[in-house]
C-alpha cells in the first residue's frame, strides 16, 4: 500500500502516503493491543454470583471490540452460575468495555462528537480524523449515554451537597461572583410537547432549556470596565422547572465558592422566573437586567410608535436610551406614560412597557452599576445559550427531554473544561 503510494502520477503523493502509513500503523498497533489484552486475560478466582453462589469458568469467549486502532479481536474468561444462569466475563468490567462493543478510547471521541455536532456528521468526523469507522446510531447512543451519566453524576453531586447543608468552601476570597442566567427553545418531538400550550393557542413545538453560567471578575482594564477572570466560566442547564432550576445552579455557585465572593450578581433578561430564582437563591445579590435586553424593548416600542418614519425612530429611541442607560428610569416612565397612544392597542402596549420599566427600575440603574465596576450585559449566558441551543435546533432535529439533557449535560461539561475530570474520575470508579 506505501509502495503504490508513492508511485502514484510517478511522483509522491504525501497525502497517500500519510493515510497509507496512518493505516499500516493502526494494524500493527491493533496487534500488538491484541497480544497485550491477551496477556490479562489469565483466569481469574471464580466470582461470586450474585445470588451467592461461587461461578464455573466455562473457559475462554471472543469478543470483538473496536478500538482507537481498528477491530481487535479479545478472548477472555467467562464464569457461568449453575443457579440463577447468570453469566459474567470479569475482564470487560475491569477492561470498561462490559455491555459495549467499543472501548473507552472509542467511547470518548463518540461522546465527544456527538456533544458537537450531529450525529450523521459526527461519524463523518470521526471516520475522517482518527480512521474509526462506526455506525449513526453508534454515535448517538453513546453520546446520549455518557451525557446521562455526566448529568446524573451531577445530580448526585448536588444531593451530597445539599445533605451537607451546602457548607462553606475553603479558599482564597473571591471578588464578584456573576450568575447569569437564560432560556433556549429547542424543538422536541410531538409527544414530549403533547399537551402544552404554544403561541396563538397552538400546540406547543419547543421546551425551553434552562442554562446558567457562573463566572469570576477580578480586575478592571485600563478604561475602568470590568474583565471576566480567564477560563472562569461554567455551565449548567436542562429541561426543567424553575424550582429545579434553583436548585441546580445554586449548587454550580456554591461549587464555585458562592461564600468566599465579596459580592453577587446575578443578571438576566425580563423573565419572571429568573428572579424568582434569584429572590430564593441569592437574596443579597446585585440583580441586573441585561442593559441590551431593556434597548430592545425600547425599539420594539419605536417600531409601532413611527411605522414608517425611520429617521423620528432612530431619534426617539436615542432620548430614551440616554434615561436608559443613565439610570433614570422614572423619567423614562413618565415619558412613555406621557404619549398620547391613538389606538386601544397602542395603548396597552405602552402601558406593558412602562409597567416593565417600572417593575424593573432597580436592576436597571446602569450608570451606578458601571461606576462599581460591574458587567451590564449578559452576553456571556447567550453566548452559552447560542452554543448549547445551536446543537439541539439544527435542521431536522426533535428531541425527547432525556436526549436533550444528555446533550446539554455534554455541552456543558466541554463548555466548563471538565469533560476531562469527568472522564478520570469515570475510570477511576
């Protein structure tokens, strides 16, 4: 295979050459991961079944195992119960590969591509990169599988904690702590929304995905605008309530050292839910709107002010967003209460807005919360929001709840650089 390599078009063709000596290589390695497996699988003691009663070796079984090298072939002892039937090969616990046909190594990169990309490109992916050639279903069901596992490890995680009382964590004292948090609607199959409401009185094609993110701020640049801390972001999310919701990124603060911050903040959109999180879990934050959130609904407004005067939007919505921004939210009130509204819907519309304005006029004084050296923008949880959203609404895709928490699980553990420890402690258990 080289040798033709190399005298393709009669002259060397690298590329060729690379995939041909990539090729070569994987064979010899798969062999020689053959000869070593070989060498552990000596007879073990016969195990106890699990109804007591000792095991019979019934002597050596194959098994075919794909591999980071190709397709092995493994032999291994396997012990059989005269009592209840049950049989059990102990190497494939030992080895990680016991109810599977891939190894670890395999195993991660499917987790890994599948919490990317779509399942279909994801096996293109992994074909193309590393020479291992599986199946879509392959993909998806590990991926799925092992963003279960990471979600449910987490789950017990916060069960630990919260039995502890959440305790206080040691360490150096941290400056701000910043918890944001956000909603993505992602499509789901027709019986996960079965039964919920939609827009306009139509059934319902999206669950919403809760996601959090917590991060650090320390240090303020030259021009006295804060910097997030490098690498001192996490992720947390799922299709849940907001009283799980609460729970859940209480705990991600907490794990992050909620109690050693000199101050919190949290910062969201409008969203009833969100501060109703906040209220309950973090009731001597700072609480922000996301200052480009409240500039929306400003231009939102503008748009059914002046319809089709450009010129007098652009000129409004600058007066208004100077109050805005400057923290003087009673004067944006009174002067959205003052425009004289020629329709009954007009009408109610302003009279939403002003409400949203008024309800929110403590977390929206901007101007002092810049001169405390806060961020006023949520740009980090949308852009979490973007990421973990844009791998779930991709063309075609429905999702179940438990498919989509797995995935986010994933995303989410990528997203926090602790995919990694997941996978070691994964081994070490």
């Amino acid at each position: 295979m080289i040798v033709n390599a190399r005298r393709k078009l009669g002259a060397v063709d690298l590329e060729a050459l690379e995939l041909a000596t990539r090729t070569a290589l994987h064979r010899a390695g798969a062999r020689l991961l053959e000869a070593l497996l070989e060498d552990t699988a000596d007879e073990h003691q016969p195990p106890l079944c699990t109804c007591g009663n000792p095991m019979r070796c019934e002597g050596p079984r194959p098994k075919q195992l794909v591999s980071l090298l190709g397709t092995v072939s493994l032999r291994r002892p396997y012990y059989h119960c005269r009592h209840c039937w049950r049989g059990v090969a102990p190497l494939d616990r030992d080895l990680d590969i016991e109810g599977t046909q891939y190894s670890p190594g395999v195993r991660r990169l499917l987790a890994v591509v599948g919490g990317e990309t779509a399942f279909a490109r994801g096996r293109v992916l992994l074909a193309e990169l590393t020479g291992v050639e599986v199946t879509v279903k392959a993909v998806e069901r590990q991926a799925r599988a092992i963003g279960a596992d990471v979600a449910a490890r987490a789950e017990s995680d916060r069960l630990q904690a919260a039995l502890r009382g959440f305790p206080p964590q040691p360490g150096e004292p941290l400056g701000t702590l910043y918890i944001e948090m956000d909603g993505t609607g992602i499509p789901v199959t027709a019986a996960t929304s079965a039964g919920r409401p939609g827009k306009d009185g139509a059934p319902a094609r999206t669950r919403e995905v809760k996601l959090g993110c917590v991060f650090t701020q320390t240090a303020l640049d030259a021009a006295g605008r804060p910097v997030r801390d490098a690498r001192s972001t996490t992720y947390t999310g799922a299709i849940e309530n907001a009283e799980a919701f609460g729970r859940r990124i209480y705990h991600e603060a907490w794990r992050r050292g909620l109690h050693r911050a000199e101050r919190h903040v949290v910062i969201g959109d409008g969203a009833a839910w969100i501060w109703n999180v906040s209220h309950s879990y973090f009731p001597d934050a700072i609480e922000i709107v996301d200052i480009y959130h409240a500039r929306e609904h400003l231009w939102e407004l503008s748009r059914q002010l002046f319809p089709l005067d450009r010129k007098q939007r652009r000129h409004w919505v600058r007066r208004r967003q100077k109050q805005l921004d400057e923290g003087r939210i009673e004067h944006l009130v009174r002067s959205l209460r003052g425009i004289q509204a020629e329709t009954p819907e007009l009408a109610e519309t302003l009279r939403i807005q002003a409400a949203y304005f008024e309800g929110h006029a403590e977390r929206m004084r901007y101007a002092e919360f810049r001169r405390q050296g806060l961020f006023v923008g949520s740009g980090v949880i949308e852009a979490g929001c973007r990421t973990v959203g844009g791998r779930l609404k991709r063309s075609g895709m429905f999702w179940t709840v438990d498919g989509a928490n797995a995935i986010t699980a994933l995303r989410c553990a990528h997203l926090s650089n602790r995919f990694d420890d997941y996978w070691e402690d994964r081994a070490a258990a």
